[in-house]
C-alpha cells in the first residue's frame, strides 16, 4: 500500500519537528521534516538511535517539502531501528476486564459475552476507581480473592507491577503502508491502537509515535505463557508514522491527553471505529517507563507501547462471536498530534519476510561508508 507523506503527518506538521526512515535504492535513510520540508539526515546520523542518543535531529541535504513526497524509489519505514521494543499491557481498566474474559472463556470468542456481563458487574466500577499500587487497590484485592474473582491480570491492573513485555525483535517492526499479520491459525485477534514513547538510553522520552499492538486473544486466553506467542509473529508490530519530537507545541501532556482514534475497514465492506483515549489511562505514561528501565539497560533505548483502551465486543460475522481480522482489513490508527499508522491485514506466514536483521542493516551501512555514524 502506497502512502503519501502528506497523508500520514497531523495537520500542524509545519509547527512539528518529526524523525523517521526511508528506504531508498541503496538502504535504509534517517529523515527528518522540520519547517515542512523533508532532510536526509543520513551523513550526519546513520541511525535513529543514534540521532536520539546525540539528540542530532537537524542538518544534511533537504530532499524538498513534504508535499512533494519522497523522491523516486524511496518509501517510508518504521520510524526506529536499534531500539528495543518494549510494550506495556493491561494499563486500562476496561482492557484488564477483557483480558478476564479472554483467560476466563479459554480463548473462546463465543463464550466471552455472558462471561463479559458478570465481570462488568462485579468487578468494572472498583478497578475504575482504585490507584494500582495503593491501599485501596490491596483492598480491593482482597474482596475480590474471597468473592472468586481474583486473576493474574487483575494483578498486573491495579497491583504495584505494570505489565511491561518485549513486544518484537530489533529492527522487525514494520511501518506505515506495510501489511501488518495476524497468524493464520488465529481465530480471535484485534488490533491494539496505542501511542508509543520513544525514549534514549537513560528513560528520558524524547517523543512519540503511534503503534498497533497486533494481539491474538484466543492464544492468550489459552494461557498467559503464550504471551510471546500471542504478540510477536511476523510483521505483527506495526510503528510509525514518524516520530515526533518534544518541543514548545508537543510535550508529554499532550501524550497523557491523546486520542487515538481507529478504523477498520473490511474487504467486505465492514466498518469498525474505536477509540483509545489516553486520559483513561491507569498508569502515567513516565510510570510505565521507569518501570520499563528498572534495573535493565538499554545501550541503544527503547520504544514502550502504553496500553490501549479498545477491546472490540462488536459482532462481526457470528452473532456473540465478538471481532476477529479478516484478510484485507485496512487498518488506520490516528491521533491529532501524531498522523496516521495505515496497514493492510494479512497473515504472518503470507506477510513479506523480514531479512535486514542487525547483521545485515550493520553490512549495509559499511558498504556505504556509514558504519561510524551509528
């Protein structure tokens, strides 16, 4: 899917400073867009890590304004590289009752309706107004135990530990306009809208981007210990489309106060819209990244997914049967300040093979003279 650089920035790119990667005929580009017109950056910062650790986020040759897109042969990437990704899970209440209801009905899509009912019931109002971590929440915990409701996701909802997971390998992350997978033996899987921090080595957020946390519900539901298996397959880590940096007309309040909007548009003329709405969100964004960095390095940073509020219920073919991918969807996830994240919906053995591993990326940078300026 071809997508136009215009098309995917927020309206206020010319007020924005944005960083990203193109695939160009020789290999991978940084670019960056500042006052409306697109850089390569490359010469000066062969990665975007690199540009994150030095904050080297201007200079090099203009490649001419956005609205005359990329030149000729080169198209959008992932906006990161050498980062780790890291995801955070189960920040929402409404998505700690969803996960419930997936451990609940064992991954079965048409049991989730009545087990759904119940939960809301008892446990949706108390987890909507308890702080995790605090003492209410430890009370809260302990009503829930003696009633038979307790789970391992409540835990991770309102205890003092934030789910934080690594969401997919360095460099296997896929962009905006790429096919994003589901795996073909998923009956019950949904997209994740969600904004994504961008952040150095030492936890400080320079940014943010926008991410689909491609999720498989059935094998989740199964068990908690195919988590990995759940979330990281074969282009099913969507992140893009540029990243954009703090400054005077976005700060991280404008990240606690996002909205992220969803659209999924089927083959068979099916509409889905949703919403994640980030001042609904349990844990504080700089919460859930000093518990990311705990006492972990990341020489190169990371990338932390924040958690979604969409959990889709809507019916889409079976009645009770709740939401599942089809083929063919096409899946935008927006947000004001950020643009837009397009991709089309295959599976993760049809989706095109991720070959630039470390290795070949580091190859492809020396045959280019530009290994020094990672």
């Amino acid at each position: 899917m071809a997508v136009r650089i215009l098309e995917s920035l927020p309206a206020d790119y010319r007020q924005g400073h944005f960083i990203g990667r193109a695939q160009s005929p020789d290999g991978p580009c940084v670019i960056g867009i500042v006052n409306g017109v697109i850089h390569d950056l490359t010469a000066i910062t062969s990665t975007v890590a690199g540009a994150v650790a030095r904050r080297s986020f201007t200079g090099g040759p203009a490649l001419g304004p956005v609205d005359n897109g990329l030149p000729e042969g080169w198209s959008l990437l992932t906006p990161i590289d050498l980062q780790s990704i890291k995801a955070s899970g189960v920040t929402f209440a409404l998505s700690a009752i969803e996960r419930v209801i997936e451990e609940r009905a064992r991954g079965d899509a048409t049991a989730a309706a009545a087990i759904r009912t119940q939960l809301e019931d008892k446990v949706g109002a108390g987890i909507r107004s308890v702080v995790p971590g605090s003492a209410a929440a430890a009370q809260l915990k302990d009503v829930l135990i003696k009633e038979g409701m307790w789970s391992q996701y409540l835990e991770v909802a309102i205890g003092p530990d934030a789910e934080i997971f690594s969401k997919a390998p360095t460099l296997s992350a896929v962009g905006t306009g790429a096919p994003v997978g589901v795996r073909s033996d998923s009956h019950w899987n949904n997209p994740e809208p969600e904004v994504v921090l961008v952040c150095d080595a030492d936890g400080e957020v320079v940014g943010a981007t926008l991410g689909n946390d491609v999720n498989l519900r059935d094998f989740e539901g199964r068990s908690a210990l195919l988590l990995s298996k759940a979330k990281d397959n074969t282009a099913s880590c969507a992140i893009g489309p540029f990243i954009r940096l703090f400054d005077d007309n976005f700060t991280i309040d404008d990240v606690r106060t996002a909205d992220v909007e969803l659209t999924i548009e089927g083959p068979e003329g099916y509409l889905l819209e949703g919403r994640n709405d980030m001042s609904q969100i349990s844990r504080d964004p700089l919460d859930l990244v000093a518990q990311c960095l705990s006492e972990h390095h990341y020489p190169d940073g990371f990338v932390l997914f924040c958690g979604t509020l969409f959990a889709p219920t809507q019916d889409r073919d079976t009645p009770g049967a709740g939401f599942t991918h089809k083929v063919g969807d096409v899946v935008t996830i927006r947000s004001r300040k950020l643009g837009s994240l397009t991709n089309t919906v295959t599976t993760s053995r049809d989706a095109p093979a991720w070959t630039m591993g470390i290795a070949a990326f580091a190859r492809n940078l020396a045959a280019r003279g530009l290994i020094d300026r990672i």
